[in-house]
C-alpha cells in the first residue's frame, strides 16, 4: 500500500455514511429530504472511494478505476430502486430499475405478431435466411429488428457525413484561403438544429418516409462537427513540427502523411466521438417524429401507449448504445495512433 490513504478518516467516513443512512430511515427522513440524503450520501461515498483509492498499491489502481466506473451506476440504480420502493417516486413515472430490467427483456424476447418487429428482431433465422433454408430472406429478417434499423442509420450518416468532413477539414486546415472563403458559411449552417433540417431532406429525396431523408440529417449532422475538429486539429499543430519536417527532407504529400496527418488525429477522434454521439442523438429524435421502425420509434410509442416501464427500456437501449459505439471508436483510435497511452 501507498501509505497515502488515512485509516481512522476511512473509518470515520463509514462510520458516519452507516449513521446518517440508519437515522434517515429511523426517523423516516427519506420522504421528506430524500434529495439533501443522496446529496450526503454521494460526498461520504466519494470521500470513501479516494481514501481507498490511495490505499490502493499501484498495480492494481487500473483495476479499481474500472470498478469505480461500474460500481456508481450500480448504487445509482439501487438508490432509484429504493426511492420507489419507499413510496418516494412514484412508480407510474418512474418505475424501479427491477420493472425496467423485465421490460427489457421482454422486448428482447417477444415478437410482436401484429408489427412483425421486435427489438432484435429474429437474429436466429439469418444463417437459414442466407442459405435459402427459409421463406423469409435476410432483408425480410433484418427489417423486423428496431435495432438494425438505427445503427444502420447511424453507421451510414456517419460514413457519409465524416469522410468528406475530414477531407474538407483537412483542406481547411493546410489553406488559409479556403479556411477564409468557407469558416463563415460553416458556422452559419453549424448553428442550424440539425432536426430542423430533416423537413428540408423529406423535400429533396423522392421517397420523404424513407431512409434517404434520415441518414442525410445523420451525415449533415456529422459533416460539420468534424469538418469543424479536423480543421482545428490541422491549424494548430505547433509550428516546430512543421520545421523540423522540412528540416528532415519533408515536403508536400510526405510532410502531410508524416507529421500534418499524425499531429491532427487526437482531435480529428475528438471530432469523431462528439459526431457519433451527436449522429446517435438525432437519428433518436428523427425516429420520434417520423420512422417506424428504429428504438427511437419504439421509445416513442411506448410513451404513447403508457407503458413507462418499456420506454424507459428505450432510453436504456439508447444509453448502451452510446456507451458501446464509443467504445468501438476508442478501439480504432488506439489502432490508428499506437502511440497514443489509452
């Protein structure tokens, strides 16, 4: 151990969390102050976790970290599940995590014979689907997955809208006159909700109720965030770099390859991972106001319907969604700059 962690403060702190949380509910405290409760609650935790944390030995803190960042979530969870349980929330708007997890998984499991959809859809059949073992083919089977439809949404926009953004970025970046010509332009349509531009796409593709009209508010959406990210990331690389490089024979392609490219990529994947959120924020609130498929739509009509456990089961899909995407793009980054610590 460190020696850093103090043992009678770490005692003290537990100590009073235990003292604190028992007169609250002794004294039927939660009611009334539940707020001024979780407020405490977090500070003592907090104060608990850097005390342990410093008693940590150095080998093992990584591993702590990452337990840190499940564990919080965890407790969150268990305090909204109590909260409801106490009489606190009320579990007709915000039903307890337990409802929500069963809402889950109900739609995972069930097929709804009326919509012919469901969350996954029926991921079994492809493999029989692609081999002609099946009436239905692979589309037929990938078009009753509320999830299909929304990363493929998502992927594609993404694509769209981040290739040419980061080639423009780039141009911008290197040349102070198209910097000059086009900085104004951008940020006046940077500006613009992105959802306010999908009437605009309905109007511009023949089909308005199809997928042309989604994937292009998801591509404009990212276009400009990282068109922005990258060409910051290529102005301010400092400029002894760009010396040095000459000073070595660098020139024209190859000192862009070999030190403009590999000094702008940390914010270039900045750019990137604000754009995927961003593309996953929209596409979310495309598919409320026109889609029917996609979990935006399905959290949509869970509301409609009243079924609070089932939408909140959405926002969940939605979270993890942004918790997986994102962590699928830090893997590209650190295979793309090995050098980068992750």
């Amino acid at each position: 151990m460190n020696g850093k962690g103090n043992p009678k403060l770490l005692s003290l702190l537990t100590l009073l969390f235990a003292l604190w949380n028992g007169c609250l509910t002794l004294f039927h405290g939660w009611t009334a102050f539940w707020w001024l409760g979780l407020g405490v609650d977090f500070l003592l935790i907090v104060g608990i976790a850097e005390l342990i944390g410093k008693r940590i030995p150095p080998l093992y803190a990584p591993l702590y970290r990452r337990s840190l960042s499940v564990s919080f979530p965890l407790l969150l969870f268990l305090a909204w599940e109590l909260l409801v349980r106490g009489g606190v929330l009320s579990p007709d708007w915000f039903p307890p995590p337990s409802r929500i997890v069963q809402a889950l998984w109900e739609l995972i499991t069930k097929f709804d014979e009326f919509s012919k959809t469901s969350l996954l859809g029926r991921p079994w059949l492809l493999l029989g689907a692609a081999w002609g073992n099946r009436p239905e083919t692979v589309k037929e089977l990938l078009a009753e997955s509320h999830l299909y439809a929304t990363l493929m949404r998502v992927f594609v926009g993404f694509f769209l809208g981040a290739t040419p953004g980061i080639l423009l970025g780039m141009v911008m970046g290197v040349s102070p006159t198209i910097r000059t010509m086009i900085d104004a332009t951008l940020s006046a349509f940077y500006v613009l909700p992105k959802i306010a531009i999908f009437p605009i796409m309905m109007l511009i593709f023949p089909d308005p109720f199809g997928e042309g009209p989604k994937i292009a508010v998801v591509a404009i959406s990212v276009f400009f965030l990282v068109t922005i990210n990258t060409m910051v990331g290529v102005r301010d690389i400092e400029p002894v770099y760009l010396e040095a490089g000459r000073n070595y024979g660098a020139s024209g392609f190859r000192l862009f390859y070999h030190v403009i490219l590999p000094g702008a990529l940390p914010v270039v994947f900045a750019g990137l991972r604000i754009a995927l959120g961003t593309a996953l924020i929209v596409i979310i609130a495309v598919e409320f106001v026109r889609a029917k498929t996609g979990v935006g739509f399905l959290t949509f009509y869970y509301w409609e319907i009243l079924s609070p456990e089932k939408m909140y089961a959405g926002l969940v899909v939605v979270m993890v969604l942004g918790v997986l995407l994102t962590a699928g793009l830090k893997k590209v980054e650190q295979w793309v700059m090995p050098w980068r610590k992750p």
